[in-house]
C-alpha cells in the first residue's frame, strides 16, 4: 500500500461504524414491538456495551422523511442527555433543538407547551432518551406525561443501577416502564462471533489475521474488554491502525499486547 492509502485507511478507521449485530437486531426488535404496542420501556446495561450504538442504528433506519415546505416526518426521535441532572426545561430544550427548531427561551410551562407542539407537528412515535439516569426526579411527571398525554412511546436508555434506582422513587412510572431491555455483556461464542465480524467488516485490513481463530488471542481480548463492546472496538481499531503505520497489515498476538497495556477496565 501507498503512505497516501494507508492514511486514507487508517482515516477510515477512527471513524465510528454501526453494525447490525446480534444484540442490535434483537434491540430493534424490541423497539419495534414496544412502537406497535404504543407501550413505553427501559433499555438497561452497564457502560460500553453498545447501548447508544444500537439507540443510534435504530433512529437511522426510521430517519426523518422530508417534504418541501413542511415539517419533517420523524417516526423516531434521539435524544443524548447531558451534564449530571437534567430538569423538566433542559429535557423539553433538548427535544426541540433535536428536531431542529430553536427553543429560544421562555419558563417550564412554555418549552413544554412547544416541545409537544413540535412532536406532534413531525409526528414523532418513539422518544429516545439516552443516559437517562441523568434525569432529575422532578422531571419523571414529564417522562410520563409524553405517554399519557402527548401519546408518543417513551424509552428510557441508561445504566441499569442508576436508571432503575431512579425510577423505583416513581411508582406510576416505575409502572408504565416495567418492560426492559437488557445489554448483555460478549460472552463465550457471541465474543468470537463478535471479534470475526469486526475484522472482516470494519478493520478490513490488507491481510486476514484470523483473530477469531486464536485462542490465545481471544483470552487476551476477554480479559482486557470484560465482554465491553466499546473497549473491543478500541483495542481492535487502534491494533489495526498500528498495523498499518508498522507495514505489517495484520494484527498479531504480539502486535495486540504491545497496545494492550494502554487500556485498563474502571471500576464503577
């Protein structure tokens, strides 16, 4: 390969993909059921395995449709919450920014008021809302009014521990939100499956590795990922792109351990 070719690659490589996986398809499936049934639901996991990538793959495959001189169609709406609590307004100015209107300012009562108009103007049917463990508990009311009032399907995606401690102090919302979703981490034959596909999906590279095909590199990734989707896309990409930039284009058992000191698993 060119030096110009292996930047055009090691570019492609630090550029985030979405992959239909196993776990993904099954999240869509959910969602898809909870969207037919008009019912609300919780998606809950630790951190790094895969709940916003799968949020985000979902909302792209029912994107907004647009007409000239209307409001967007968007059956599926994403919302991130930011910051460490989220209150009523900061909930309702996140949705409206998001659907591309401009919240402008105005007390609780008014961004709720235009928060529901503008869901009803793009007929939106599913709400997103990612790191959903970060709402303050004042702001639960307003979670479950969107379902009672305005009738779209609320879905609350967030860490398991935090997000269900939440809405436990709300027994009507704790009511409306007992179906779940649950990440799981990659385990046994799922994580093999797993490290095959992203060798011949997303790294690509000039020759096969055959990772999947390497206990011992397998153990290796087990250890350091704890079954994290996330922490595996790291690893593998940053490997790959090492591979690249030392002329070897593959990666190796000695290739992956010269990196694999740089990540270490947190405690939560």
């Amino acid at each position: 390969m060119t030096n110009e070719e292996i930047q055009l690659e090691i570019e492609r490589l630090r550029h985030p993909d979405i992959l239909n996986i196993e776990q993904v398809k099954r999240f869509s499936a959910w969602l898809d059921e909870r969207r037919k049934l008009g019912k609300p639901g919780r998606a809950v996991g630790e951190s790094g395995l895969g709940k916003t990538t799968a949020s985000l793959f979902y909302t792209y495959q029912n994107r907004a449709v647009k007409t000239p001189n209307q409001n967007p169609v968007i059956p599926v709406l994403y919302v991130e919450l930011t910051g460490s609590s989220c209150s009523p307004s900061l909930l309702f100015k996140n949705i409206i920014e998001t659907l591309k209107f401009k919240a402008k300012g105005g007390n609780e009562s008014q961004l709720r008021e235009r928060a529901w108009y503008f869901i009803k103007q793009c007929k939106v049917e599913i709400l997103i809302i990612d790191e959903a463990h970060r709402l303050q508990f004042k702001t639960l009311p307003d979670v479950r009014d969107l379902f009672d009032k305005v009738k779209i399907v609320p879905i609350l995606v967030g860490t398991s521990s935090r997000l269900d401690t939440l809405i436990s102090k709300d027994e009507q919302v704790a009511g409306r939100f007992a179906s779940y979703f649950s990440f799981e981490k990659l385990l046994g034959a799922n994580f093999t499956k797993t490290v095959k596909i992203w060798e011949q999906q997303i790294l690509r590279l000039p020759e096969p590795s055959n990772l999947a095909n390497n206990q011992e590199i397998i153990t290796l990734l087990q250890g350091k990922t704890d079954g994290q989707i996330r922490l595996l896309d790291q690893i593998l990409r940053d490997a790959a792109v090492k591979a690249l930039e030392s002329g070897v284009n593959k990666i190796d058992k000695s290739l992956l351990e010269s990196i694999e000191g740089d990540y270490s698993l947190v405690a939560s």
